[in-house]
C-alpha cells in the first residue's frame, strides 16, 4: 500500500511518531483520498476567477480615536489585594 505521492510510514518516522498497523494503514488510506480530491480541484478551469486571500470581501472597520476617561488612582486601588500610600504593594519575585 503506497502513494506515489506520500508514505505514512516513512513521513511518520521522520516526525518521529510510533503508529501502529493500523494507524499507518488508516492514514494512508484517508491520505490518498485527500490527495484525489486535489487531483479533482486541479482539473477545475479557474481561469477566470480572480486570486483572492480570503472567500468573502474583508474590510477594516476601524473606529474614531478618542480619548475617553479612565480610571481614577483611587478607582484602581479599590480593587488591588494591598496599597500604600496611593502605590500597588506587590512580592517580590526578584532575589
């Protein structure tokens, strides 16, 4: 069993991936018939068809850049576990 085009095998082994029997034998299987399904699409004339990146039109939307209100000193140390004197209090983590 054998693709002329690809072997579950000997790819398998570069990658370095144990596949049982059963796997390799699957693989291939489900391999070749991928690879039919690209024969089909290269007989497709598309010549006429424009080269595009994606299926459907895709445009930014981009908002206005405005500057809004954030929080307060005193809004954001509400939340922190531990504050002194209007600074976060945090672990250190550096020896």
């Amino acid at each position: 069993m054998g693709s002329p085009y690809f072997n579950v095998h000997d790819v398998a082994a570069l990658a370095r991936i144990a596949l049982t029997e059963q796997e390799e034998s699957l693989f291939q299987i489900q391999l070749e018939q991928i690879l039919e399904c690209i024969e089909q699409l290269k007989a497709v004339d598309v010549s006429d068809v424009e080269p595009t990146a994606h299926a459907a039109p895709i445009y930014n939307v981009f908002r206005k850049d405005e500057p809004i209100d954030g929080l307060t000193k005193t809004a954001a140390l509400e939340n922190a576990p531990r504050s002194s004197d209007g600074l976060f209090v945090v672990t250190k983590v550096v020896e």
